[in-house]
C-alpha cells in the first residue's frame, strides 16, 4: 500500500502531523507551551526600531526561493516574519524595502504587506517600493540588492528564506551600509557566513519557529512543540538505534530502511 | 594594534588581489594530495567499460562556472580517455553553453557526435523536470541541441530512463544539485550518483557522501585539479591551486591581525 | 592587450563590478541597472518560452487540452488589477502555495529518515561517536519548547560547540570555493586582457 | 467562497503530491496527476513573471522623474536593457545575433565579475567579525583558519596534520552539525508547510 521503502518516513510524518494536530488543539484549549528565547526573532523589534531612529528604510528579504517549490517552507517562514516586520513598519510610519527574487514571490508578498498596512490602518501609506521585483538571477539580484541597501541608506537589514551563494555579499555588504543584520536561513552551507557576519542569526530551525513565535497565535505555538516531540524521537531513535547497531542487533536499522 | 583592527577594506583588497596574481604570472609549484571524495569519484568513471554510457547534467550556472566547469572538463577528458560514451542535459539554462563548449572541444579532437557524446539541452522545470526525465528521457528530451531526434542518436540506443545509465554525474552550483537528483533520481533508480559541486556545497553534501546516496564528490577547484592529478593530466586547474594557497593565506592573515588587534585593545581596557 | 571586442566589453563590465569594491559608485551603479534589466529581459524570455514549449503547443499544436487549465490559472493571476476581482487571483497563488507545501514536506525522507539511518552507527571508533554525540548534541540546541534543565543546557551547551565548529569549517571552505573564482576572473583579466599571464 | 475556494485549492493540490510520494501503490495513476500538477506549477508560475515585470517596471518609471532623481538615466537603461534583451528573446529567438552579443558580452560577464567580488566580502568579513570574543567564537575561528589552510596546497607544507585536521573537522563534527540543522530544518518545513496547507497560515489569501 505505502511505497515501498518509505513507510518508516510515512509512519513519521504521520506521527508529525498527528502530533501538530494534538499540540495545536492543546494549545487553543489553553495549554499554551513554554517557547524559550530566540534571540534573533526578538530582535527584530530592534532592528526596526533603529531604522526608524535614523529614519531610514527596513530591507528584507524573504529568500530567494520560489512559491512552487521543495525549498517553498523556507520562503513561507520569510514571508511569516515579513508579515510581522511589516506591521511594525506601518506602525512606526518607517519606510520598508522588500526585495523579491521569485516572481511568484512578488504577489503573496504585496499581499501581506499590505494586509499588515490595512490592520494598522495605514493603507494610503503603501507605496510600489515596498514590494519590489529585483531579479531572479543571483548575482544582478545580489546587486540590486547592494545598491538599495548603499542608496538608501537602510538602518536594518532583515533576511529569512532560502539562500544560496549570494548570502555573504547581502549580510557583509548591509554591514558596510552600516545597517544591523538580523538574517536566517536553513541551507546549511549559508549558515556559516550569517553566523560570522550577521548581528543576529536564526540558525536552521529556529526560521521556522520564529513566526510562530512572534504570532504568539496559539495555534502555531502549538506546531512548535511537536516539531519538539520529532525531534525527540529522533534523538531516541538515533541513540538507541546505535546502541543496538553496536550490539549486532539491526531491528531498528531495518525497521528505518522500510 | 587599534590601526590593524581598523585597517580600511579597501588594503585588504588590495593585498589579497595580489596574492592570487602573483602566483598566477610566477607558479610557485606547491604539491598537494588527492582527498578520497576526489578518488571515489575518479574510481566511479575508471571502472567503467568502454561503450557503456554515463551521464553529465550540467547544472550550474556562469557565475559559479570557474568552481565547477574544470570538474566537468576533467571528468569529461577522463570518460573519453576511457572510450566511455557521454549524454549531456542541463536543467540550468547555462548548462547547455557549457556542454557545448566541452563538446565543441572534443569535437576537434575527434569525437564523434550523437556516437560518443550528445548534448541533448535545458528543460525547465527543475526538480520537477529531473523526475520527468527520470522517467521517460525521450519525452522530456524529443530533440537534442542540434535539432536532430534523440531516439535516432546512436548513443540513445538503450536508453529510455535514468536506470539505463551506468553512472550519473551531477554538476551544480544550487539548485538543482546533488538533493534533487537523489531525490528524484536516487531514491527510485539503483544508478550510481557522483556530484560535483562548488566548493560551499562540499560539506553539506558530506552526509549523502556518508551514507551512500552519491559514490564520489568533487568539491570546487581543488578537487578539479585532484582530478587531474588522478588522471596524471596536469592542467589549468592545478596551475591555480598556487594561487589558491596565497589567497588563503592573505585571508588568515586579516583574520589573525584582526584578532591581535581585538585583543590588545581588549587587554588594554581591562588593566584600566 | 587584446583585440577582441568582446573581451574588452567583458573587461569593462568585471572592471566597472568591481569598482565597488573602491567605493559604491555611479558606474557601479549604471551597470547594476544595466545588469538587471538584461536579467529581467532573460527571466522574460525563458519563461515565455517555457509557457510556449510545455503548455501553449501542446495545446495548440497537439490538443492535449488539460493545458488549458494552467494557462487559465496564469492569465487569473492578473485579476489582482481588477478592480473587485483581485480575490480571484488567489487562487492561482493557492495552487502554487499547495504544491510548495506538498514538495517541501518530502524533506522529511531525505533530510530528516535517512539521516536518522544514517547515523546509526557502530559506536566502536570515536569518530563514531563524535558523530552520534555531535548529532544529539546539536539537535538539543534546537529543543524550544523544553522548560531548561541541567541535561538539556549541558547537552545543548555541547551542541553549540559542533555547530560552531561546522559553521567554522564550511566558511573555511567556502574561501577556497570564492577564492576559486576570483583566480578565474583574474585569469580573464590578466591573461585574455591584458595577456600578463601565460597559458 | 472567497477563502474557502483557495484553501480548497491548495490543500487538494499539496494533498495529491503527498499521496503521490507515500501512496503511490494504491493509486497508480497519482504519478502522472502528481506529475502534471507539478508541470502546471511551472506554467503558472511562468505567468508571474509578467507580474514580476509589471512590477519592474512600475517602480522603475517612477524613478526616473529627473526631479526627484538625479541619476533618472539609470532606470531608463534598466528598462533599456530589459526590452532588448525580452525583445531579441522573444521576436529574434535564443540564437539570433543580438540574444547572443547581450547573453555573451554583458549577461554572462557582469555575471561571473559579481559572483567573483564575494571573497572580497568574505575578507572584509573575515576580518571584521572573526572576532575571538567568546568560547564559542573561539571555536568558530579556529575551526574556520585550520580548514583554509588545512584545504588549500600550503597545509601540506606547514604539515600532514594540517590537511589531516581539517578533514576531520569536515567529515565528522561537520557531518554531525549539518545533519542536526537539516533534521531539525526539516521539522520546521513539515510543520509551517502544513500550517500553510490547512490553512491556518493565510496571509498570502489576504483578509476579506
């Protein structure tokens, strides 16, 4: 019935997906979980706070993947701290610079900045500029994305979604604006440079949780503590897993390659 | 000290162009070793028999194309060596130029196209476009580059998905990149998989190389002139590994004079 | 020097990118734009003709007229200019958002099974068990929902250590991917330019 | 009608690509549906670009008010560049002289000069944040200088331990690190992609 060689990644989906389903009904029934502090998300305030002292623009970028594809998470948990980002840009009245690199980005993002200028009920303050198209090759990207970032001088920096090679010419050169960087990312290989340049990093999962964090909507608090409780049995499973291995026993070796 | 720490960027830039320039007009001929990662992949391509066919995808795109093209260059001059048969694809819009290149190349070597290697060209498509090709190479590819039917090559005879392949070389600068093709490929077709990638990519694909899922890894450069050393065919790639080392250095250098600076200054602070 | 006219125009246009390093400057600034705009046009092209080779033809060419179906579900994503109509391009936006979502939750087989498997290891070499310790290590960095404990701010505490190393090691790395590159337009530069370098 | 049609959309859509993947064996044409939704995906999102271009545009006639910009010359080469290259594309085709001159002469070498600046951000970096502020940066930097002169010719020359050390930290603390990220990422896109699936992630819809 389930194709073969994935029923333990079906089975463990499945029990992600029930698990989100009891933690979010636990949470909208008042079990609100416990979230320890990401630094990087609570930042943010921050970072828009100083752009708005300088008065200057906030830059975000929501990554640079499409909406259609494997990477598309990433770009929804960009477009996720995009929304909050840009309620607080409405809020203080500061300017904000969202530069797309997926054309069908381009849409959904205009769409949540707006409905975030509409809650704060600053909807005649919405300008082309906010949302802008830049490219989707990499590097006339990455350099449009310098040019904004030195032109207008930026005060803060924002950048959540999927990246690839061009990670370290947006965070260095925001740097050198002088802007403060809050960035995040789950490719691996572009961790490292928002780790050694960035003034705030959400390593990997952490993207993921921030929205759901800064919401502070029951409901995704709720999906965080069952990616907690995957986590968890994967760890079991890896701990066990090698310890029987090391004994010569491969039940659950044979059970993960099912 | 506090001048070091400070020192403006524009000297750093200076001191680390020359760095890379001067080994580049005066060779200083440093030796180097050939990494295992490199090796299983030269193994991969060596233990194929003349006549069976391997596949390249060239996915990366012209700006990471100096990490990755003398990979693809290498291993290329490699399978001919071997009288190993190539298909080129590309699911990156470049790719295809770059395939043209190496086989324009060959060409005027000798090789003879649609027998000895064929490009059949870029679908759109991604990830989405390597499962489709995976499955039925001639309905995603009806015509090669050059217009002619792909059925009809030569080299297509056999070949009606990836599993007919002997090995699959992947190419990649991003996406689509080793995930993609095991993934798509990998997970559904017992190929055996080998990638290159640019030098970044290395290390994230290190699991995969862990685990099996790709038999061989080139990662940037360096591995190219590994390459080229395993093949005992130095060529431009070795050639800039003299540059490579100066411009490492020039790097650490900033990093450690950075640092002396950081910690003097903070020395300082704390006796007051 | 060369002769070459196309050498000299991509000389200029290396020479004109890297004026920033220098300082962000007009002409850095005039060849941004330029650049963008010709990448705008290429995205242009290749898309319009991918529209054309995997939908349009077919359509039209072969009568397979499911095809119908995405090109009527591009064209809606224009109704957003339309005034009191601009709900209807949403649902273009939901299709795309419904096949991200489904595409990305496959990372759970390859990024999260099979590096379980994979990590089942024989704990008989150290290397072994750095990796399994490094792997359960880091992965308790990444627990949010956990009230703090001494086992989890220890294990935690390690973890951070292997990330930091890891991040150490890949940028390291990536210099000699970057650096890679550089040599590459130097060699453009000082050997198909200015012809200093020998080949 | 106005929410519950896209929901609908896309939770069936994203629902297909998952039954594809866990379920094929009950249901053997979901390959092919699977398949060509994610085909449609390609076409639709070929669509987006006009919008994306529309975009482009817009932004870029405003900025060329030579009132208010001084640099007014720079958007209208932008949009110059734009219609020369969509125009030779599109009406001349891929292998028409003028496509090529611009792909060749200016696409591909602003190009590779771009992605050749990023060492020169990674030394500005490297030298301005590699600071040994802390344990845990100490670890970073030390990791990070042993790999580049570990990788790089010169090791071999300062000593096999060199090479041999920054193997090891790629192959086993790094192994260890990446597949913590990539397992925990992984969590995290199960869980916002299906946020977004049942709907309770909706901005993208919009309000009312």
């Amino acid at each position: 019935m389930i194709t073969a060689g994935k029923i333990s990644t079906f089975l463990m989906f499945v029990l992600m997906i029930v698990s989100i389903e009891i933690m979010m009904s636990r949470a909208k029934r008042g079990h609100l979980p416990y979230v320890r502090r990401i630094a990087g998300i609570e930042a943010m305030e921050e970072a828009v706070g100083r752009a708005t002292e300088l008065g200057t623009p906030v830059f975000y970028v929501p990554g640079r993947t499409e909406i259609n594809t494997a990477g598309a998470a990433q770009t929804m948990a960009g477009l996720e701290i995009l929304s909050y980002v840009s309620e607080l840009t409405a809020k203080y009245g500061t300017e904000l610079r969202t530069a797309i690199a997926a054309p069908n980005v381009q849409p959904v993002a205009e769409e949540i900045v707006r409905q975030s200028y509409i809650k704060q009920g600053k909807a005649e303050a919405i300008k082309p500029e906010f949302v802008q198209f830049l490219s989707n090759e990499q590097f006339a990207f990455a350099a449009a994305c310098l040019d904004i970032m030195h032109r207008e001088r930026v005060g803060a920096a924002i950048m959540v979604g999927e990246f690839q090679a061009e990670t370290m010419m947006l965070v260095e050169g925001a740097a050198q604006a002088n802007a403060i960087t809050i960035c995040g990312t789950s490719r691996t290989f572009q961790i490292p440079f928002f780790v050694a340049a960035a003034d705030y990093v959400l390593i990997g999962e952490e993207m993921f949780a921030g929205g759901a964090y800064l919401s502070k909507d029951p409901v995704k608090l709720g999906s965080i503590a069952a990616q907690d409780i995957g986590k968890f049995v994967g760890t079991a499973f890896i701990i066990i897993g090698a310890i029987l291995f090391t004994m010569g026993n491969k039940t659950l070796l044979n059970f993960i390659k099912m | 000290m506090r001048a070091l720490g400070n020192v403006d960027r524009r000297i750093l830039y200076v001191v680390l162009i020359l760095a890379v320039l001067y080994p580049l007009i005066r060779p200083l001929g440093l030796p180097f070793r050939v990494s295992d990662w490199t090796l299983n992949f030269y193994k991969a391509v060596d233990k194929m028999q003349a006549g069976e066919t391997m596949l390249m995808s060239i996915d990366y795109s012209v700006s990471g194309g100096p990490d990755v093209h003398p990979q693809a260059q290498a291993v290329f001059k490699h399978a001919l060596s071997k009288k190993v048969k190539v298909v080129f694809v590309a699911f990156v819009t470049e790719g295809v130029e770059f395939a043209n290149q190496m086989i324009a190349v060959a060409e005027k070597d000798g090789g003879k196209y649609g027998e000895d290697f064929a490009n059949l060209g870029f679908v759109p498509g991604v990830e989405v476009a390597i499962s489709a090709f995976a499955q039925d190479i001639l309905k995603v590819y009806p015509k090669d580059v050059r217009g002619n039917v792909t059925a009809d090559l030569p080299i297509m005879k056999g070949i009606k998905t990836a599993g007919d392949f002997k090995l699959i070389t992947e190419y990649a600068t991003g996406i689509p990149g080793p995930a993609e093709w095991i993934r798509q490929v990998q997970t559904r077709y017992k190929v055996p998989i080998a990638c290159g990638v640019v030098t970044v990519m290395g290390p994230q694909n290190e699991p995969y190389y862990q685990s099996g899922q790709i038999v061989g890894l080139l990662s940037g450069l360096r591995s190219a002139a590994e390459y080229e050393i395993a093949m005992k065919m130095p060529g431009a790639a070795t050639a800039a590994m003299d540059a490579q080392s100066m411009g490492h250095v020039a790097i650490v250098l900033f990093v450690v004079l950075g640092n002396i600076a950081y910690l003097s200054e903070k020395g300082k602070k704390g006796g007051r | 020097m060369t002769t070459n006219i196309g050498t000299w125009i991509g000389a200029i246009c290396t020479l004109a990118m890297f004026s920033f390093l220098v300082k962000e400057n007009k002409v850095f600034r005039t060849f941004q734009h330029l650049y963008v705009g010709v990448a705008a046009g290429y995205g242009i092209v290749f898309q319009w003709n991918s529209i054309k080779n995997v939908a349009w033809d077919p359509l039209t060419k072969k009568g397979d007229m499911l095809w119908i179906v995405p090109i009527i579900l591009g064209l809606l994503l224009f109704t957003r200019f339309i005034r009191g109509y601009q709900w209807i391009s949403r649902w273009p936006l939901a299709f795309l958002m419904g096949l991200g979502a489904g595409l990305s939750m496959k990372a759970i087989e390859s990024d999260f099974v099979r590096q379980v498997q994979a990590s089942l290891v024989s704990l008989t070499t150290l290397d072994n068990i750095i990796v399994v310790v490094g792997t359960v290590t880091a992965l308790a960095y990444f627990y949010f929902t956990l009230k703090p404990s001494k086992t989890l701010s220890g294990a935690s505490m390690i973890g951070r250590y292997v990330l930091m190393m890891t991040f150490g090691a890949a940028f390291g790395n990536a210099v000699m991917g970057r650096i890679s590159l550089l040599i590459g337009q130097m060699q453009f530069l000082f050997g198909d330019w200015i012809l200093l370098i020998k080949k | 009608m106005r929410r519950e049609v896209p929901l609908a959309i896309a939770f069936v859509t994203g629902a297909m690509i998952l039954f594809e993947y866990f379920l094929q064996p009950l249901w053997k044409d979901s390959k092919i549906w699977a398949q060509m939704l994610q085909n449609w995906g390609t076409v639709v999102s070929g669509f987006a670009m006009g919008l994306a271009a529309m975009n482009l545009i817009t932004v870029n006639l405003r900025r060329m008010d030579p009132k208010r910009n001084v640099e007014w010359y720079n958007p209208l080469i932008l949009l110059l560049g734009m219609a020369a290259m969509a125009g030779s594309g599109v009406f001349l085709g891929t292998r028409s002289a003028p496509w090529q001159f611009l792909f060749k002469n200016i696409f591909q070498p602003l190009g590779s000069a771009m992605f050749a600046l990023m060492i020169f951000f990674i030394a500005s970096a490297a030298q301005r944040a590699f600071r040994a502020r802390n344990l845990e940066a100490v670890v970073l930097l030390v990791s990070g200088i042993i790999v580049m002169l570990g990788r790089a010719p010169i090791g071999e020359l300062i000593g096999l331990w060199l090479p041999a050390w920054a193997d090891w930290l790629v192959k086993v603390p790094s192994l260890a690190g990446n597949r913590a990220v990539m397992m925990g990422a992984a969590l995290g896109m199960v869980a916002t992609a299906f946020r977004a699936l049942v709907g309770i992630d909706r901005a993208y819809l919009g309000g009312e």
